[in-house]
C-alpha cells in the first residue's frame, strides 16, 4: 500500500526530531523499536542514541528504502497491530501514531508489561490531550484512565503543522509514556478493573447508577458516587469502586443493559 494511501505525514523538523530522540533516549540505550518510520527521519537520530534499532514499517516501498538507507537498521514490514512488541526483549519505543490507530498501537505498547522502559509517541494534540487528561474534563475518558493504569503519561511539546510534509491539518503534540509497577493503587487484576472501568465510560454522560445497574444490581443505588459520572472520578476512586464489586461481579449482565 503506498504511503499516500495511508495517509502519513512525514515529520522532517530537524529541531522536533532532535527533542522527540532525546526524550526517547536521554541516555544511550541498548534498543529502541521503532513505530512507523516511514522515510527514516526519526530513525537516523534514534540510531546514534542506540546500540540496536527495530523499525516496523507496514508499507512495502517504504521498507526497502530504510533497509538501503540504514543497513544498520532492523526493518521489519509487518504491521505492528499484528507485532508483539516485546519479543525483543526490553526496549524503548519511538514513533508517530497515525490517528485513526492510535488506541490499538498504544494497547500493543502496553501490553509489554515490564519489557516497556519508556515511550515517546508523537500522536494528534487531541489525542495527546486525552492521554494527559484530569478528572472532570472534556477529554478525560476510558483512554485516560486505562493509560495512566499502565504509564504515567507526560505531555512534553506541541508540533505544528508545518514541521510535517505535507502538513496536516491539525497540531500534535508528543508524549512520554513511564511504566506503572503492576499494583498501583491496589490493581493487581489490570484486565478486570479496565473491563469494570468500560462499564462505567460505558455512556460517558450517564451516571454511574445508570451504567453500572445492569452488571451490578442495586448495590450501586446506595454508593455516595452513584450519581456522579466517570469523567468526574479519579483513577484511584475508580479503583475503590472496582474493590468495592469485584467479589460480584459475574462478567455478565444483570439485568438487560437497555
């Protein structure tokens, strides 16, 4: 598929992929993996910042370039969507995520557990702004809580259009990802409390009595936060809620959701 067709803006700000290496790699790293590198901008200042570079590239063309390019560089075409990235053992992990995918690179990047030393993604500010929300803003969402249940996600630059060929039509920002020990804030079961915290998102305008009833029962009816909505809790006060059901819940359905 060529890279038109898939939409990609190839960042070529010189400045922007100096800072975006740096923060991937303050210090020299034994790997990186690379998301995405399309015609090897970033690639070539993450190179000089490891000992061994793996760059997943999904477009064919694109992956015979870097392979002329960077004969130092490990290319694998692949989609990352279907890569296991830790199968490289621990690494750090670069690149830009392309909008419409960035929830499921960003699962695939979680999912490295310990393997994860950092990420630094460049994603489209609106995203970025989702993935550094507070409780009780617009942009705080599921997204939100299932990342910082994994990272703690910082905010680091704004990139502007015109640092890209050929420009987008909105900014992006770029965002460092810092692995979470297994067990903050008592989660021990990620798996479970993200399936409970999808329940409570589950319409982000209802209240947690109206979404949670139906998976829950009326036990929910008396909690002092069942006429809250999920956006206005904390990661740490959904955990307590999570605590709260976890010995009841099922998996399945109370009462018809409808």
């Amino acid at each position: 598929m060529a890279a038109q067709r898939l939409g990609q803006h190839f960042l070529t700000s010189h400045p922007v992929l100096q800072r975006l290496a740096e923060a991937a790699c303050p210090a020299h790293e034994p790997l990186v993996i690379e998301i995405g590198p399309g015609r090897g901008a970033l690639t070539r200042f993450l190179a000089e910042r490891a000992d061994r570079v793996v760059a997943i590239e999904i477009d064919s063309a694109l992956a015979a370039r870097l392979r002329l390019g960077f004969p130092g560089v490990e290319v694998i075409e692949a989609d990352v969507l279907a890569t296991g990235l830790g199968q490289w053992g621990p690494a750090v992990v670069a690149g830009n995520l392309p909008y419409y995918i960035s929830s499921p690179i960003l699962k695939r990047i979680f999912a490295m557990g310990e393997l994860l030393r950092r990420a630094v993604v460049l994603a489209q500010l609106e995203v970025a702004e989702r993935l550094t929300a507070r409780p009780g803003t617009r942009d705080y969402g599921f997204l939100t809580v299932e990342t910082n249940l994994y990272t703690q996600p910082e905010l680091l630059f704004r990139v502007p259009p015109g640092a890209f060929s050929p420009p987008p039509k909105v900014d992006s920002a770029a965002v460092r990802l810092t692995p979470r020990a297994t067990g903050a804030w008592g989660i021990e079961d990620r798996a479970g409390f993200l399936e409970f915290a999808g329940r409570c998102f589950r319409q982000k305008r209802k209240t947690l009595r109206n979404n949670l009833l139906p998976f829950y029962g009326r036990q929910v009816e008396v909690w002092p936060e069942a006429g809250l909505r999920a956006e206005q809790l904390p990661l740490e006060k959904l955990a307590e809620l999570h605590a709260r059901v976890r010995e009841t819940d099922s998996g399945q359905p109370i009462a018809d959701s409808r």
